[in-house]
C-alpha cells in the first residue's frame, strides 16, 4: 500500500527531469548541425570566391589577349566572310525537310557532326515533338551559351546554331537562332494540328463513321441482290431461246438462268470490291501514320493492272498478226478437207489415190499444217523468249516424248496401215489365233467381234508386227476354200467316196457352184484312205455355219451309201463288232 501511494509522487517528481534531460540533448544536437551547416556554407563560399577570381583572372587575361590581337582578329574575321562567301556558291547544304517544306539548311559541322547528321537529327527531334498528343508551341524557346545558341522544347535541344551557321548566313547568331526558332515553331504547330489528340479524336469518329456507311453499303447491295435477282431472271428467260444441238441440250433454259445468276453474284462481288476499293483508301487517309498505306493499297491494284493493259496494248501488233496466220492456215484446213470429202466420195479421182485415204490424208495434213501454224505463232507468243517459257517446253516435250512412246508407235502403225490397205471395217479377218469381223478401225487400235460375239482391241502396232488373213478380201476376189477331211476304208472305192463328196457340197447352202469343189487323196495309212473335200464359198463371216451344214450333209450321204467313215482306232477287220452305220430311221 505505500509503495502503491509513494510511486505516482516519484513518477510526477522525475519526469520534469526527465524532459530537462531530453530538452538539453536536443539543443546540443542543433547547436552540432548549425555548426556543420555554417562550415559548410563557409567552405561554399570560399570555393564560389575562388571561381571568381579564377574567371576574373582568365577575363583579364582575355581582354589583355584582345587588346593585342584586335587587329589580327578582325583581319581573320574578313578572310573568313571572303571564303565562306566564295564557298556558298559552290557549296549545297543540307536541307531540313518536314513534310515537304524545307524548314533551313546546314552548312557548317558541330563538334564532330556532319552537316547531313545535324539535319537528320534534328528533323527526328522536331517530328518527334509535333507528333506528342498534348503540346504547347509557346514551350519552344532559346537558350543562349558560350559557344552557341539552342532552340529548346522544354527540356529537349531541338538544334544548335552557331557562330559558323551565322557567318554561313551572313547574319548574327542571335538573329539567325530567331528564325530558326519562328519556323520551326510553326512547323511543331502544323504537326500538331494534324497529329494532335483532337485530330486523331476527329479521326477515329471520321473512321466509325466509313466502316459503318461501309457496313450499310454492303448489307443494301446484297439486299438488293436478293430482291431482284429472281425477278430479273423470270423476265430474262422469257426471252432466252434455249440453244441444242442434235436433240443435245447445249444450253438449255435453265443452265442459263443458272448462268444469269452465277453473273448477277459476280457482278455483286465486283461492285462490293469496288466500294472497299474507295472506302479503304479514305479510311487509311484519314490518318497522317497511316496515309501511306492508301498508295501503297492503291499501287498493288493500279501498278498490276496498269501492267497488263500496257502488255496488253503492246501486245496488239504480234496479237493481230497470229489471227491473220490462224486465220490463213483455219481455211486452207477447210479447203483440204473439202477437197478430201470429193476424193471420198468418188466425185474427184486421182489415179493410184484410192478414196478410203482421203480422209486419213486429211488428218496427215491437217497436223502438218497446224503445226506449221504453231512454229509461226511460236515466236509471237508473251516472253516465248524467256529462259523460263523455253524451259518449261522443253520439259512438257520431253514428259510427251517419253510417255507417248508406245502411242507414237500405234499411231505410225495405223498411218501405215492405211495406206497399205491390208483390211476394212467389215472385212473377217484372222489374227494368230483370233478371228473375227473388223468393227471399228481408228489411228490407235482395231476392234474385232469374233464369231461368239466377243470385242476384242488390239492395238496397231501389234497388228503391223504379226500376220493377218482377210478371208473377205479372199472371198471377194478368189473366193475362200472350206475344206475338211474323212478317213475310209480300203474297201470302197475311191470313185464312190468322191462322189458321194461332191454330192454333198453341190448340196450345201453356201458353197459355190463355181469354182467347183474338188477332193484330194491326201494320205495312204495302214488302214484307211484320208480324202480332202475342198469347196469354195464367198461368205467368210459365216463359215461356220456353212462347214456345219457340209458336214450334215455328207454325213447323210455316206450313211445312205452305206459307207462307214472309220478313223485311226477302227480297224479294216471285225470280230463281232457291227458297221458303225446309223440305222435308218422308222
């Protein structure tokens, strides 16, 4: 309980010596830093004091240095205007050009730095400062020196004149850095003008404002489109005359309203393309950054098109000369094959010409005198002596040259053929082992139908390699021999079986009475007699059928005669066996 009592009393007895305390160790530590702030301000002075009169010492020692030489100096000064006088007729500055004015010119180095450096840099500076968003002109101002005067932009040096600029000028300094600044001020103001926050707010509204009448523009073509496309269709068809050929639809009413529509969409994509074409430009234009992009859009689309009209017009002369030689060679084409047609049709005869080579002839022709056509035209042709036009033909020559080598060998294969004449469309002709009736003939191959009805191609160059027969050649002229064999016995008479022969071939349809037939004894074999019955016929085609029916008949005639046809396992003697003779029928 004291303690409790007596400590508040010390408590409130030592904090006023407490706060002395404090109170004393504050005023000693501002008593220390008044005493270094004075040292320090004293030994500032003393060191400003120092430069002064190091700068009164050097001034002195100038003006005594003038004083002395003031006559030598103005002397240099007058040789310097002499030569720097003679020097600017000669010599051409360096320009500062921004945005097409010519704002001054450099003549003289700075330090190290060229004329043409100088204008660089400070054409960099001066676009630089117009292009800032917010800036003010009155901010550009002069800062004169020892050595030189700077055109300032706040904190920025635009450029440096000198005394050498001035003597260029045949001016101050002073007055020359005030001409440099009035126009370079007024170039900052026209950059900012064009540059300026206010100007890219009036553009970016002029810029919503195109792409939405742009946007209007193409949903009102393609709306319009869609409303009256049908309905001018409707109205054209009613007057398109459909176009055929042979009973062939070549462009039937509705190909062309498909073709009217395919039109009216080009047309529509056309007249977008042109809209984005003037919108596009104007947009980019808007914009000083982007201003010379509308050239550059502008000379992608004119400098191609420009280059093909100018082709296209130069091209004019060499054009209508190849229409006068395709025109030329189009009618002596047309003159061969009418003089073809005659030959074919036996109205015009030339002796040892036979009518059937017309018209291959024709073709012959026809191909010589295109392709003398095309070495005329050859020359003629776009960049026909470009080493790429050249190289590409020489390779699609060789690509044909050596795929076309089997076909290049049907094909002289049929030419030949032709005029060698070996067969007909309609002729039955044999083939190694096949026969048949020739159907169709062309310059690459042959088709046969056999007698089973088969089609069979072969090509022509295997037809020029191997034999052919023409039975309907043979027939026409000599007549075809059947011919067939029976095996008789030595028991009958070589008489009676050649009666009995001929009697059977004077009775078969198909078989001539003259030539008439005749038969050969062709062998003597240990048992048998072998006879050759040969008779003539003028029916190639259906030899089958008339070998069938000279079978039947000798089989009815030997049968009748009693007379057995024996072959090589029947033999002369029997034991029990009966005559293999057919009972006649009840």
């Amino acid at each position: 309980m004291l303690l409790r009592k007596i400590f508040p009393i010390l408590f409130f007895a030592v904090l006023p010596l407490v706060a002395v305390a404090q109170e004393s160790e504050r005023v000693e530590t501002l008593k220390d830093s008044v005493a270094a702030m004075n040292d320090s301000i004293v030994a500032a002075l003393k060191n400003r004091i120092q430069e002064l009169e190091l700068q009164s010492i050097v001034m002195q020692e100038e003006l005594e240095a003038t004083g002395k030489n003031t006559e030598i100096d103005s002397l240099q000064a007058v040789h310097r205007k002499l030569r720097i006088d003679s020097l600017r007729k000669t010599t051409i500055g360096s320009p500062l050009i921004i945005e097409g004015d010519t704002l001054l010119y450099f003549y003289a180095r700075k330090g190290g730095m060229l004329p043409e450096a100088r204008a660089k840099n400070a054409k960099e500076k001066i676009v630089a400062v117009g292009h800032r968003l917010t800036f003010y002109t009155d901010s550009i101002y002069l800062y004169d020196s020892d050595v030189s005067t700077d055109i300032m932009a706040g904190d920025e040096v635009l450029l440096s004149v000198t005394d050498m600029d001035a003597l260029w000028q045949n001016t101050s300094r002073a007055t020359l850095a005030e001409q440099y600044r009035a126009a370079i001020e007024k170039t900052v103001d026209k950059l900012h003008k064009d540059y300026g926050l206010q100007q890219k707010i009036k553009g970016l509204l002029l810029a919503i404002l195109i792409i939405l009448a742009q946007y209007f523009l193409i949903r009102g073509t393609n709306w319009l489109f869609r409303r009256w496309r049908f309905r001018l269709t409707r109205r054209l068809l009613k007057r398109f005359i459909p176009l055929a050929e042979k009973n062939y639809g070549l462009f039937t009413t509705r190909r062309q309203g498909i073709f009217f529509i395919a039109a009216l969409n080009l047309v529509r994509y056309l007249f977008i393309i042109f809209q984005l074409l003037i919108s596009v430009p104007i947009l980019f234009s808007i914009f000083p950054e982007t201003k010379t992009f509308t050239y550059t859009i502008l000379g992608y689309i004119w400098n191609p098109t420009k280059n093909i009209l100018s082709g296209v017009i130069g091209y004019l002369p060499n054009l209508f000369q190849i229409i006068v030689i395709a025109v030329c060679f189009h009618y002596l084409v047309k003159g061969i094959h009418y003089v073809s047609n005659e030959i074919s049709a036996g109205r015009i005869r030339i002796n040892g010409f036979y009518p059937d080579w017309a018209e291959p002839t024709y073709y012959i022709l026809r191909v010589l005198a295109y392709s003398l056509m095309f070495v005329m035209i050859w020359p003629l042709l776009p960049s026909s002596n470009s080493e790429v036009f050249q190289g590409v033909s020489v390779f699609i020559g060789i690509i044909i040259s050596l795929g076309s080598t089997s076909i290049i060998g049907n094909v002289i294969a049929g030419m030949v053929m032709t005029y060698m004449r070996p067969f007909h469309i309609g002729d039955y002709i044999q083939f190694g082992e096949t026969e048949g009736e020739v159907i169709e003939k062309t310059i690459l191959v042959t088709r046969l139908r056999t007698k089973k009805n088969n089609v069979i191609t072969i090509p022509n160059s295997s037809l020029m390699s191997s034999q052919t027969s023409n039975f309907t050649f043979a027939a026409k002229k000599y007549g075809v021999i059947l011919h067939t064999k029976v095996t008789i016995g030595y028991d009958v008479s070589w008489k009676q079986i050649e009666h009995l022969l001929l009697t059977a071939a004077a009775e078969t349809e198909g078989v001539k009475k003259h030539p008439k037939p005749f038969v050969h004894i062709t062998e003597l074999n240990d048992f048998y007699v072998e006879y050759e019955l040969n008779a003539y016929t003028s029916r190639p085609q259906g030899y089958a059928e008339v070998y069938s029916r000279l079978h039947q008949n000798m089989l009815d005639k030997f049968h009748r005669a009693g007379v057995e046809i024996m072959s090589p396992h029947i033999y002369a003697r029997r034991d029990g066996i009966d005559l293999q003779i057919p009972k006649e029928d009840q």
